[in-house]
C-alpha cells in the first residue's frame, strides 16, 4: 500500500476525532518507522494548524543512547519540528530487557502527555510488527484476545495511543523515507538475536512465500473472529454485573466459576481495564492463580497488580483498594 501525506491526512481524518486545533505528541527512536511517522503526523498537524512536539526516550540501554538522541533532536530542529528528550532514571534500568524497555519508554511518553495536556501519542508501529507480535504471543501460547496482537487505538495512562501505520508495511514506510530524503538511525538491538523479536524478524526475512503467506492468512483470520470473540466476552460479563462504579465491580461468583479458563481470564482482564484505566492487563500466570483460587470454597481475598478480588457470599468484588 502506498504511503503518502495526503492519504495519510485523509485516513487520519476518518478514523479518529481530535480537537479543532490538536495538539499531539509522536513517540520518536529515531529508527526508519518513527521517522517516517513523526514527518506524516506533521503534515497532518500543520493541515490542521495544531501543534506537535516529538518524544525522543533516552532508554539508557546501550552506552551511545543519549548521543543518537541529541542527533535525532538536532536533526528535527534543523526541520522545524519540536522536539523533547526524555532519559530514564538509572534506578529503573536493572534488567535491561525488551519489557523492562518498553515500560519504561511508554510510562515516561505518557507521563509526559499528561503533564503538558496532549491527549493523543502516536506510536510507530506496522504491519510487519504486529505480524511479528502474533507470532511471538502464538509461540508463548497467548489466548484468542492476546493473538489479536496491537489495536490502531488503546489507551494507557489515560493518554490515547493511536497507532495509524499498522495496515502499512515495513517496505512502505522505507519508501516514504527515501522519497521524502528523511534521514533516521538504526537501532543494533533490532539484530540482536538473544531477542525473540529479532529471531521472528529473521525467520520471517527467510521464510518463503508460501510460509509468509499462511502465515498472513491466519493472522487475518484472527482479526477477523477476534470482534466476535470480544463481544461474547462483554455479553457474558454484562449479564452478571451486579453492582458496577468507578471504584469497584460486583459479580456472580458462580456463573464465572463455571466458565472455561480463557473466557474467565478475558473477563478478569477487562475488570481490570476499567478500574485501571489501562490497555495493560495483569499477566496471563497471576491471572490463572486467581481463577484456580476463585474454585476453592476457602477462597476470600486475592490481589491481583492492585486490584483486590474479595468474596461475599456467592458474589465477587473487584476494586481499586477495601471497601
């Protein structure tokens, strides 16, 4: 699919609804894809007669971090563009993980959001990430709701991730770059295979057609079901919400005891997502603790990342702190 601003601006326009005169921040590694982002999200911004500011993360990871996030900053300035950079405490760089990575960059991105009113932070991911993303949840064995991998729009920290480029492949985005002489870095650790991504990367360059193809097929077939999948899950809560507010929900304990485990764990989970406001949901392990748990005819009170799950009779109470 060819990638231009003004297809850009019009399929931006169609989805998403902003502020007359928007303000908007554009999460920037200075890679290929955020490069390609940030100059899109600006012709759109200076169509729209809004403001922009590029986040640049020093992730503190490898010793040239902070180097290549003056350079991007320099660059962007050069081209009129805003830009700020954020550096991760020391203290929260322990394990220097993919995880520990991204925590760090999408808490600092939005912090910053939030303090200084942008309500909407575009994320640079495509269609080869998330094609990568369902081969990494299908290889740990995520659920119907964990393969259906990255949605354009989420929130997290109440700030709106919007992420316009995942029907674009990596090639699209490469093109626009050369087209538009847009000059970016590359990040060493996207080679790295002590890293499952990478791996998946580098099965994916060498697999051929075929396998890619089947590949897109069930992915696609996942999106596709995965709405029907959702519904059910809402339906099935719903109709046994009790009591619900902005401090806790109340429901049925045996209607959920009596569920399949996957269907229970997508439930918990969207419990979670409202009173956390948050796209982040606690991890698949803890979550299946708690279900095995809600089994037992001891079972009273379980912390679930904050949320506390107690028992009142035949009924569940999830909230943020005891009530």
């Amino acid at each position: 699919m060819k990638l231009t601003n003004k297809e850009f601006i019009q399929n931006i326009e169609k989805k998403y609804t902003f502020e007359k005169k928007p303000s908007v921040a554009v999460a920037v590694s200075g890679g290929p894809d955020s490069m390609s982002l940030l100059f899109l999200v600006n012709a759109f911004i200076k169509y729209k007669k809004g403001n922009l500011i590029a986040l640049i993360v020093n992730h503190r990871i490898r010793k040239n971090s902070k180097q290549e996030a003056k350079f991007i900053s320099t660059y962007l300035d050069k081209n009129n563009i805003n830009s700020q950079i954020l550096s991760v405490n020391k203290d929260k760089v322990s394990k220097k993980s993919m995880n520990e990575a991204r925590d760090n960059r999408y808490n600092l991105l939005t912090d910053y959001c939030i303090k200084n009113n942008f309500l909407h932070l575009f994320i640079a991911h495509h269609k080869d990430d998330n094609l990568e993303t369902f081969l990494n949840r299908k290889i740990a064995g995520s659920d119907f709701y964990g393969l259906k991998s990255m949605s354009e729009f989420s929130l997290y920290n109440k700030v709106c991730i919007i992420r316009p480029l995942l029907n674009f492949s990596k090639d699209a985005l490469l093109n626009y770059n050369k087209k538009n002489k847009i000059e970016y870095i590359n990040d060493p650790s996207n080679f790295n295979l002590n890293y499952s991504r990478p791996i998946i990367r580098n099965f994916l360059k060498k697999s051929d057609q075929k396998t890619i193809k089947e590949i897109n097929k069930d992915f696609e077939n996942m999106l596709f079901y995965s709405p029907y999948f959702i519904q059910m899950i809402f339906e099935i809560l719903l109709k046994n919400i009790v009591h619900v507010d902005s401090k806790q929900i109340v429901v049925r304990l045996h209607n959920l005891k009596n569920l399949n485990e996957i269907t229970s764990e997508n439930i918990i989970r969207r419990i979670y997502q409202f009173l956390f406001y948050q796209s982040n949901a606690p991890r698949s392990k803890k979550t299946k603790i708690l279900i095995s748990e809600m089994k037992k005819l001891n079972f009273n009170i379980f912390n679930l990342k904050g949320m506390i799950v107690k028992k009142n009779d035949n009924f569940l109470t999830f909230s943020k702190k005891f009530v």
